[in-house]
C-alpha cells in the first residue's frame, strides 16, 4: 500500500471524469439544496435542515453518521467523491440516488 497520499489526491481530482455532464449537474443541484446555510461545505446541521425540509427529520447521531463517512469537510469535491464511493461499493445503486436527487428538488 503506498504511504504517500498525493497519488490519492490526484485520482480524486479526476473523480468527475466517472459522471455524465448531467449527472454533475444534478450533484451541483443537491448539493446547494444540502447545503443550507450556503458556506461550501456540508455540516451535520445542513444534513438535519435539508431532510426536515423533505420531511424526513434525522436525529443529531444519524446526520452525524452520514458527515462521518467523509475523511474530512463535505465539499462539492468531496461530496462527489463519497458519491462514486457508494456507487463503485454497490451501496446504493444509480437510481436510489437519482431518486434521493429527486427527492430534495421536491
């Protein structure tokens, strides 16, 4: 396993090179709807703020879980990044993403 985490990085820039023009774009969408008070980055009380909107309220321990699967703050990068990290681990496939997307916009 290399020690250095630049290679790691570097792939990580090319993460939007996985997605469709249209797929970014809906990411682009969902993440200024998460993110809620419209800093860049996505926080435990942005998680909790977008699902009371949709009307599916999260406890503190449940948004803290999801911001915690990230190695660190949730930008657009690495929102994405966690993104094609499900999508690759057979988590969640396409469409129940797609479908939260949906979800959010209305």
């Amino acid at each position: 396993m290399p020690k250095g985490s630049k290679k790691a990085k570097k792939s990580g820039s090319n993460i939007f090179a996985l997605f469709s023009q249209k797929q970014i774009q809906e990411f682009k969408e969902a993440f200024g709807i998460i993110d809620v008070d419209k800093d860049g980055i996505i926080t435990q009380n942005d998680l909790k703020a977008a699902f009371a909107a949709i009307g599916r309220p999260v406890s503190d321990a449940e948004a803290n879980n999801m911001v915690g699967e990230a190695p660190g703050p949730i930008n657009f990068t690495q929102m994405v990044t966690l993104f094609a990290e499900k999508m690759a681990g057979g988590t969640d496939d396409d469409d129940v993403i797609v479908r939260s997307f949906e979800a959010l916009r209305n």
